[in-house]
C-alpha cells in the first residue's frame, strides 16, 4: 500500500499513513490481518487535531465518492456519496431554490465529515446540528455489512454514526433534507456591543427573530473591554428581494510565513481595528450567502498564517445557567494570558437534541478561538481553561481538538462507554487512542 | 448541445470530462463494461443537468459489439458529433515481459481495440463532414522506456493512427485530437508514489474539453509535458539506452 503524509487543519500533526483510495460507493474494504492496522476515513481534513488522523495506521480517502445519486427538487431531498463536498451541494443545490439545513464555517468538508463529527452553524438556536437532517446513511463495516442507518433503522449505529468521528465504520452515502431558499441573498445585521452582557441580551432579543446569529469577540480585551465584540444576525432574504453586486473571488494564502504573523502585537492591533470596522453601532446589509456563512473560504490555506508550527483551536461549550460568568472567567483567562487569535467566535446553541451519541453541542454558549502553537506555554493556559470548562460541566469540541485530556473528554461526552459498543473492530483514531489511553 | 459519446466512461478521466459536457447542458452517450459503475455514473451526471444520458454495456475488446453499439449512440442522441475514448488498462510490465498472451491482451486493450473503433467512426463523421474525435494516448507513446514499453509502444500505435486520421479527416472538417496526460492521480496509478508532476483527473478533465473546443491536434495535459518529452524524445539513443527510466 503508498504512504502519504497527512495533516488536519492545525497543521501541527504531519503524519504518514497507508493509503486506500477508494474509488466509488461499490467497493469493498481490504482486507486486514487482525491487529496488523487499522482503518479511518478521511475526508477534506478540515478537523483541527488529531480526530482525522491515524498515527501508524491506513487512512481510507473517500475524496473520489464525490458522486451525487438522486436529487428531488420538488420536496428536497438529496442523496450523494460520503465525499461530496458542501461546496459541491451548494453548487447544485442553490440555483435550484434550496439550501443546506444546516452549515459549518467552511464549506470545504465532506457530507461524511460534516456527519462524523455532527456539525453545527449559525442556526443552532433554530435548526440543531447537521444530523438532525440527515434521513438515512449507509454505513460500510469491515466485516463486509452495509447497514443501512436511519431513526427507524438501525438506530443505534445511526446514533453512533452520527458524532462518531469515523469509528463505527465508512458512510459511503447519504440522504439529506435540504431547506427552501428564494435567493442567495441574506439580510444581515452587524452589531456592535461593549460587554458580555450586551452580547447576552442581543442573543435573547435575536433569537426569536434571525435564523442565524453569530459572534466575533475580542480575545484580547481586559477589563472593561472583557466581552467586547460584533454581533452578526441574518435570515434569508424574502423571495422577491433585489439582487446584490457579488463576484465570487478567492485567493490563496501564498505561502507560510517562518513565524506566525499572529502574536500578541499583532493581535491587540488587529482586535482593536476590526471591533471599530464600521462607524454606526448598527450597519444593515444585504449580502450573498458565501461571505455571510463562509468568510475565511474567500482566502485559501489561510491557516498557513500560523507558520511552520501550526495552531490549536479550543471550542468549548458550556450549559447556560452561569454561560455569562463562565464565558467571562475564560475569556479573562485568555486576556491575561496574552494568546489567542482574532479569530474568536462566540454562539448560543438551543436545545434542538443533538442526535448522536458524541454530539457536542448542548443548550449553552459555545466559544471558539485559534491560538498559535506555543508549545508548553500554550498547554498550561489550555488546562486553566479546561478546569473551568469541567467544574461549570461543559465540554470541548472533538473536531477541534487536538489535546484534551481523556477525563475531559470522558466527563463531557457520558455516551462514551456505549458508543464504544458500536466502533469497528478494524476502525480507530489517533484521537480516540489518545482520550482513551488511560482507560 | 453537443452529442457525445464516451468509451471507458468509468475512467476517472472520462468521468470528470462527462462531468463538464453534462453541466453545460449535452447529451451523452456514455460506454463501459461495469454495468454497476456505468449507472451510477450516469445517475450522478443527471443530477448534475444532464437531461438525456444513456448508459450501455460494452467491452471495448468486443470488436463485433462495436457497430451495434454506435449505431446504438446515433439512435439514441439522434445523431452524433462528438467522440471520446478513454478505455485502457495500465499493463503490467514485468507480467507483460513473461507472457506473450498477456502483451497480445494488452496491446488489444490500448491500442487494437481503438483503431478497431476509431475505423468505423472515422467513416461515419467523414460522411457527414463534420465532429470531433478525441482519443486519449499517453506521454508514454512518445518514447518507450523499459519501465512501460508495452503500454507505452500500445499508446505510440495510438498515437501515429490518429495523427494520420488528422491529416485525412482534416479534408473533411473533422477534428481529431490526441490527448497525452503525464502522470495523473487515478485507481490506475494507485500504487504509484505521487509527486510534483502528478495531476488530478479533473485538470486533465479540463484540458481535454478545452483542446477539442479549440479542435487542437496533439494536447499534453498538463502543458508542461510537451518540454518533458522534447527533452525526452531529444536524448541520443547511445545515451538513452544506457540509462534506468
């Protein structure tokens, strides 16, 4: 079998792996010695950490299943291979009146990515996760069965899957309901505020009324500027809506620089400019849905910004009652300690139950930060924040970790000992061997 | 509106470039021996806007199910313009050096079975003075080297037949294009170490659709081949027999 090195999104981890290409729905796993490998699929490795990859073992890439199979433009429901990309459903799917029910920060990843790890976006407080909308899936086992995975099917492997990181076997495919859509245009609202508690009652005054809701918050802000940030909410623009000027351009970060251009000059420079972008408190505007959902996708391997050694994110969520003390504790952790990133991001998640065994989201607030790669310095400011994360009884994101401790892990996903009944014997993850290494 | 037919449609290649003609709204035709593969292909290129794609089982070393199959294609798009043939196998050189039958085999594969093709379509679009034939060769029938020399002597067949199907087509306002990708990103190459030069099937994809729009005669895909193989093709035999390519 070829070796190929394969990295996730951090860039941190450069691991060789066996490779399989698979090449179509049809095939079949190879075959294994018992003990002699194992088996993860890879998508578009847009997780951050170690979740996509499989130190010392075969990586399966399902890049080559990008084949749509069926697609209803009457009621919506799509069905396509486990490699398509979102970019290539949205390609299909917009000019066809029809959206995804739910969408990440990129849509650069794979249906089997987007179901492995059980994504969220901006309509969590509406919509719930990615699963919630996914019909039914075929699951590939390398005992050679293909279950199909449905609520009414198999539902415990479909509750397994779904969250399941690729441990309970391959998706080769999947059937989604997508949501209707009038144009690509979003009504969005950027608002500025000075504190967490702005943010708080922003999100209660626009929950009920914007499908989606976001924030960007500045990292680097002490004391009064704790909690400072911008608030975007949109909905999708009424049917009849005039049109906006928009040319599709990306452009790709060129190459990666010898130091990351991050740091905490740069940093506070940075936060300080964007927080002020826009002269009123409130600048209302009509946008197409790529830079609303999507605004790093404009930029190509942005992530190379972060140098040679990669960057950690840290997404955590934690329960709402005490979400503001808790969210104001890490942030104030984070401020001090002079890291972080501009790319912040602060969210309210609702109470639309989650349906995989691992899912991560719950009802709370959710807070994402980039930090670049400071080696043990970085770690200690990561367990500070981990110790809160544990005592308020919230959890971190596995599609973005790198680095939680097993406890963490195993105290903020209590499904973890029966989903264990459900991963394949040939199937395992540089991530799940590390959270489980003390069990 | 183009009507296309494809052979080896279950080519990575052939898929990718299938792909393209079905979002731009032609009608396709599309060949290969796995009936599985073919219909999945075919279900995904209608999702995709393809409003009349037809699949048919056929293998290509057949040579009695060739007439049946494009009379098939003329039937079915009502007509036909436009050719691409994709079929082939990556022959294994050591096996191939053991073994007469299986060097016969393969040179049927890469080569016959084309030229068997290629005759009867060649007649057709002469008839009706119009369309445009793309085959798809290889950099490796630019030279053969002792790594590939069976599929690299099949593909040097392929290439010579269409370049004097160019010049006789030409009178007749058929287009006949020559494809030669260099090292692409396939299952056939899975077993290779991809470096610098690999592409992908969809660059190649693209290559392949602009040059027949163009009705371009000798296509390397990517375009960086072409000096590759100048400086290839311009090593003096004492030299390059001695080396290990």
């Amino acid at each position: 079998m070829p070796k190929e090195i394969f990295t996730s999104w951090g860039r941190v981890l450069k691991l060789e792996h066996e490779v399989v290409a698979l090449s179509n729905r049809f095939d079949e796993l190879p075959k294994i010695s018992q003990g002699s490998s194992t088996f993860l699929p890879y998508g578009n490795g847009r997780s951050y950490g170690d979740s996509c990859l499989n130190a010392g073992g075969t990586i399966l890439k399902t890049a080559a299943l990008d084949r749509f199979i069926a697609f209803d433009p009457e009621t919506g429901i799509l069905r396509c291979e486990s490699g398509v990309l979102l970019s290539e459903i949205l390609r299909l799917i917009v000019p066809q009146g029809w959206f995804l029910p739910v969408t990440p920060g990129t849509r650069f990843v794979t249906v089997g990515g987007a179901i492995a790890n059980d994504v969220h976006g901006k309509n969590h407080h509406v919509s719930g996760t990615f699963g919630r909308h996914v019909r039914q899936l075929e699951l590939l086992r390398s005992d050679s069965q293909r279950l199909i995975c449905a609520a009414t099917e198999h539902p415990d492997y479909f509750a397994a899957t779904i969250g399941g990181l690729g441990l309970t076997g391959l998706v080769t495919w999947a059937e989604i309901q997508l949501r209707r859509i009038g144009n690509p245009w979003i009504d969005a609202e950027t608002i500025r505020f000075e504190s967490l508690d702005e943010f708080f009652s922003l999100c209660e005054e626009s929950d009920w009324d914007y499908e989606y809701t976001v924030s960007w918050v500045d990292c680097a802000g002490k004391g009064k500027r704790l909690g400072r940030g911008l608030f975007m909410r949109g909905n999708h623009a009424p049917a009849d809506s005039m049109p906006a000027n928009y040319s599709q351009k990306t452009r790709t970060f060129p190459f990666t620089p010898p130091v990351s251009l991050i740091n905490s000059i740069t940093l506070k420079a940075f936060n300080s400019a964007y927080y002020h972008k826009q002269i009123s408190r409130e600048l209302r505007h009509t946008q197409h849905y790529e830079p609303f959902f999507y605004p790093l996708d404009g930029m190509l391997e942005w992530n190379r910004m972060y140098g040679p050694k990669g960057f950690f994110q840290y997404q955590c969520i934690v329960p709402s009652q005490n979400g503001e003390e808790v969210i104001a504790e890490l942030l104030g952790e984070i401020a001090a300690s002079g890291m972080g990133s501009f790319l912040a991001v602060l969210k309210i998640c609702g109470d639309a139950a989650s349906p995989g065994m691992l899912s991560f989201p719950m009802k709370g607030v959710s807070l994402a930060l980039d930090f670049p790669n400071r080696g043990e310095k970085l770690e200690h400011l990561f367990k500070r924040l981990d110790h809160i994360v544990r005592s308020a009884g919230g959890r971190l994101y596995p599609a973005k970790d790198g680095r939680m401790p097993g406890d963490l892990f195993r105290s903020g996903f209590p499904r973890w000992q029966e989903f264990t009944n459900y991963i394949d014997p040939d199937f395992s993850s540089s991530f799940w061997r590390r959270v489980m290494e003390e069990v | 509106m183009r009507k296309i037919l494809i052979v080896g449609a279950t080519s990575v290649i052939a898929e990718a470039t299938a792909r393209i003609w079905a979002q731009r709204g032609d009608h396709l035709f599309i060949v290969a021996r796995n009936k599985q593969r073919l219909d999945a292909i075919a279900d995904d290129l209608r999702v995709r806007g393809c409003s009349n794609v037809n699949a048919y089982i056929m293998d290509a070393n057949d040579f009695d199910a060739h007439v049946p199959m494009l009379d098939a294609a003329e039937k079915a798009l009502n007509g036909l313009d436009t050719v691409l043939i994709a079929h082939g196998t990556l022959s294994d050189q050591p096996a191939c050096q053991q073994s007469v039958d299986l060097t016969m085999k393969e040179f049927t594969t890469n080569a016959l079975s084309t030229i068997a093709l290629l005759t009867h379509i060649a007649n057709r679009f002469e008839q009706q003075k119009k369309g445009t034939i793309a085959v798809i060769s290889s950099v490796a029938g630019d030279r053969g080297r002792q790594s590939n020399y069976v599929y690299g002597s099949a593909k040097a067949m392929v290439t010579a037949f269409t370049s004097g199907l160019r010049q006789r087509l030409y009178q007749s306002g058929v287009s006949v294009v020559t494809i030669k990708p260099g090292f692409v990103d396939t299952p056939m190459t899975a077993s290779f170490k991809k470096g610098l030069l690999w592409a992908s099937a969809g660059s190649v994809a693209k290559a392949i659709d602009n040059a027949m729009r163009k009705q371009q005669g000798i296509v390397y895909a990517p375009s960086f081949w072409c000096i590759i193989m100048l400086i290839i093709k311009g090593i003096p035999e004492f030299l390059f027999k001695r080396i290990k390519l």
